[in-house]
C-alpha cells in the first residue's frame, strides 16, 4: 500500500500513527504530497476528489480518503486489539473524541487563515475569536471527560496527532490543563509519535 501524505497535517500523520499503533507500517510507503486549497496537486486529485491527503492506495482496489476511513480500514487488516471498538459505550466514547479532535484541528486550521495566510486586508478578526472560543471550549471539555485509563484507541490518537500540530503552529494553548497536558506529554513519548515527526511548511 501506498500512503500520499504530507509531513505537516495533523489528519495524514493521524492516519499514520494509527498504521504504527496497529503493527503495519512497514506495509506502506508514505510518500509526501505539497496540498492547499491555492496549490492543485493532480496526483492527489486523480485519487481523491477533494484534493486532499490522506489517500491511501490499494494494489487493484480504490483509493481510501479521508484519515477516519483509513483507520477504519487499516483496523480490520491486523490480529491485535482493535483501535476503534466495535460496539457498546467504549465505541461511542473513541469515536466522539476522534470528532473533537477533529474539530479541534478544523478550527486551528481555520485560525491560522485569519491569522497568517489570508492577505491582512481579508482577515476577519470576529470569526477568528470564534474560532479560538471553540479551542478554548474543546480544551476545557478535554480536561474534565477524557479518559485517561481507556484501551488506546483511536480517539487518543486523534487526540494527540491534533494536538501536536496545533504545538506546531504555535497556535491558542491547552496547556494550562494540567491533566490534559500530562497525558499528552505521556503520549508524545509513545514510538508512533516519534517515528512520525511534524515538519515543513505549507506551500501556496
């Protein structure tokens, strides 16, 4: 299998980390792909529609986009624990982290364009406080209802790839949570976060 990806998403190296949490990267080729919605890129496009990475490629079988399709398949190709529980409370609790941390990175993306990437006459400062109260918000949810003591699971692993990036781009902080701190910290120091570095910037 082949992976398109690019070293400084926080969904392709999501994808990423889970394929070495379930035993099989050594199974795919990652091969970094430059994407933004101001740079077409026709290799991703002729994969994925959306232009987007990730895309993981399947020898004789279609393309699988986005990072939460990929887990889902990526889970069913290995014997050990499954990453996204299959049924009861344990499921909905994984999968409702991986939509806050999902969310989290949407709204650190959307920052960063009122911020950084838009031409400074374009920004709109009131979307981008909105956008920050979201991060606040989801940060204090955070530190109250994530469970620590859960089975690794996919949620954790959302968790931690958004975070990391949100670090990256030195964008609004949860670190004043010590208890959400403390666990990410913990997991940062886990050999799929290490293997997968973030680095570089986006090229428009």
């Amino acid at each position: 299998m082949k992976l398109l990806y690019q070293t400084h998403s926080p969904y392709a190296r999501k994808a990423l980390v889970f394929a070495h949490e379930a035993g099989l990267a050594d199974r795919i080729e990652v091969v970094h792909h430059e994407t933004s919605p101001l740079r077409r890129n026709e290799e991703v496009f002729a994969a994925n529609p959306l232009g987007k990475v990730p895309v993981l490629l399947r020898p004789g079988l279609p393309a699988i986009f986005d990072s939460d399709v990929i887990c889902a398949y990526l889970d069913t190709l290995h014997a050990g624990p499954k990453l996204i529980p299959a049924d009861g409370e344990a499921r909905w609790r994984a999968l409702q982290l991986q939509a806050v941390a999902q969310g989290v990175a949407d709204a650190g993306i959307a920052i960063r364009w009122e911020t950084q990437r838009r031409p400074k006459e374009l920004r709109y400062p009131p979307l981008r406080d909105g956008y920050v109260e979201k991060l606040l918000a989801s940060y204090d949810w955070l530190e109250q209802s994530l469970d620590i003591d859960a089975p690794l699971h996919v949620g954790h692993i959302a968790l931690a790839t958004a975070l990391s990036w949100l670090e990256f781009r030195e964008l609004p902080t949860f670190r004043p949570r010590p208890r959400l701190t403390r666990w990410f910290d913990e997991f940062s120091n886990r050999p799929s976060m290490l293997a997968t570095p973030l680095w570089g910037q986006t090229h428009d």
